[in-house]
C-alpha cells in the first residue's frame, strides 16, 4: 500500500511533445473539470556548436495551451535535468505559472555551483524557482488535487509528479524496455534509486506513468506511457523479482561505460537556476566550460 493520497477516479488529459534533438518528451497535463493545466519538463533548444538558443518547442507548447483556451497554474521540473535546457522562464513569461521542483535543488546548487566556480551572487537557496516541494507535499491543478513524491538516486532532487491516475516520472524509470536512468552523477546513488523505483511501484498497478526520455531500444517507435502494471511485469532493470543488490551491481558497471551527455555543462548551469542563462559581470549571457570536473 502507497502512503500517498492516490485518486484513481481523476483522469487528467496529457498532451505530450517529443523533442527529437534529446530524446526528450514534455507533457501539458489538463484538469478534467476545468481549463486548468500544467507543463512538465519543457525543453529550451540550444545548439552547442554556435552557443545560440531558440524556443521551437517551447513555442509549440505554448501554442497548444492558447489555441486549447487552458490557463497554466504550473511549469514543472522533474528534477535538475543534464541532459537538455529548461524553457520554464520562457513559457512563464508567456503563460504564467509557478516553476516548481524538489527542494532538494539545495544539494545540486551547491555542488555545481562549486564545479561551475559559481561567485556569491548565485543563490543556493532554490529562491530561483516558485516553488520547492517535498515528499508527499499536495497541491492542486485547477480543481485536481497532487501530489509530489521524492524519488531520488538519479539525482537528488528528483520528483515524481501524480495528478491523477497519471505518474510523471522524470529519469526515475525509462519504458519496460529500456529500464531506469543512471545514477552516477555528482549525489547520485544506485540504491537510492532502487528504493525510489520500489515506491513508484508501490502505486496502483493500473496508475499510467508517462517518461521524461526515449530512446526507442531496438529501433522500436518512440514512446512514453505505460503501467506500473507493466513495469513490474516488465521492466528490464528492475521487473520480474529483481533485487537490489542485483540493481546496484548491474547500474554500477554499467554506468561506468557511459560517457557524459552531449549537454550537461550548459544544461546545469541553466537548469540549477530555473531555466535562467547565466550573465556575465556586463550583462551578457555567458556558458561556462569547466575542465576535467566531469
């Protein structure tokens, strides 16, 4: 039995958006008894060749909501993502909306604002974004009542948002076939992250769960929702009985082969301020390139 206050009789709309270029989705989620609705893990396009950023898919979302007549309560981070840039201040800046994400943004400031030799005029407190949430804090999407759970070990500010019979995982599980996220990043932690997939699985077997990322194993269409029915049934890393010890033991070695994603420098300096580029001391948005950190 989930502690959390599920509510499997409330069937929220989801919309969702592939980004192609990170293999990312974000998802507009609709109240079913109003115009209400929220945006989960928007993604600002950025190439990092020429530095420079457009609002492509972003615009699309935006779009929806207008040409739909919703009204945005809530621009949502899953956590503090590495592998694409954050549209949140963007799209708040069209829509509204409060920008919210797990409180324990605390951690992953304060451990890349020294990778990134962040000076004192960058706050570590989270007072980038509206909202911090911690686990089973509720809050609502027009007359729909959520909640947010704490599920760390990919990172440790990772949420999983229920609104509904609908779970918005972030990189905690991927679909059947592709498994669950690494869990070596700076504060990340295999075990941590078993427990956190065990408590997502602990919802109702029929609770539908849509995926921040995939990437299509096996050449296999894209997709992003499922069952916790089918994950438990199915899952590759964590399906069929699979224990912890034999989580940590597979997610270690197999983390140790992978190389850093194509984005995460300017990802975090983005994202860890709520979507916000960084400035120099004359005003201009600027990256940094720390060496031999990663």
């Amino acid at each position: 039995m989930t502690p959390y206050p599920v509510d499997m009789t409330t069937h929220p709309e989801v919309k969702s958006f592939f980004d192609a270029a990170t293999n990312t989705i974000s998802h507009i989620v609709k109240d079913p008894a109003s115009e209400a609705c929220a945006i989960i893990d928007s993604v600002m396009d950025f190439d990092p060749a020429s530095g420079r950023i457009r609002f492509d898919h972003a615009d699309a979302l935006i779009a929806s909501v207008r040409d739909r007549g919703l009204k945005l309560e809530w621009i949502l981070e899953t956590h503090v993502h590495a592998d694409h840039l954050s549209a949140a201040p963007y799209i708040q800046r069209e829509l509204g909306g409060k920008i919210g994400i797990g409180e324990n943004i605390l951690i992953v400031q304060d451990v890349f604002g020294k990778i990134f030799n962040e000076g004192t005029e960058f706050q570590r407190d989270g007072s980038q974004f509206d909202a911090l949430f911690k686990d089973g804090d509720t809050y609502s999407v027009g007359q729909m009542a959520c909640f947010a759970m704490h599920t760390p070990g990919h990172t440790p500010a990772c949420m999983t948002h229920v609104m509904g019979d609908a779970a918005f995982v972030g990189d905690t599980l991927f679909m059947p076939d592709g498994g669950s996220a690494r869990a070596d990043f700076p504060g990340g932690d295999a075990g941590m992250l078993y427990d956190s997939i065990q408590n997502v699985l602990a919802l109702p077997d029929a609770m539908r769960l849509f995926m921040c990322h995939d990437y299509g194993p096996n050449g296999r269409d894209i997709q992003w929702e499922t069952t916790v029915g089918a994950e438990k049934a199915h899952n590759i890393h964590v399906g069929t009985g699979k224990t912890r010890a034999d989580f940590i033991a597979f997610r270690t070695e197999r983390d140790a082969t992978l190389g850093m994603p194509r984005l995460i420098l300017p990802s975090l300096q983005v994202n860890m301020r709520a979507g916000e580029v960084p400035k120099d001391a004359d005003g201009r948005p600027m990256l940094k390139l720390p060496v031999n950190v990663l």
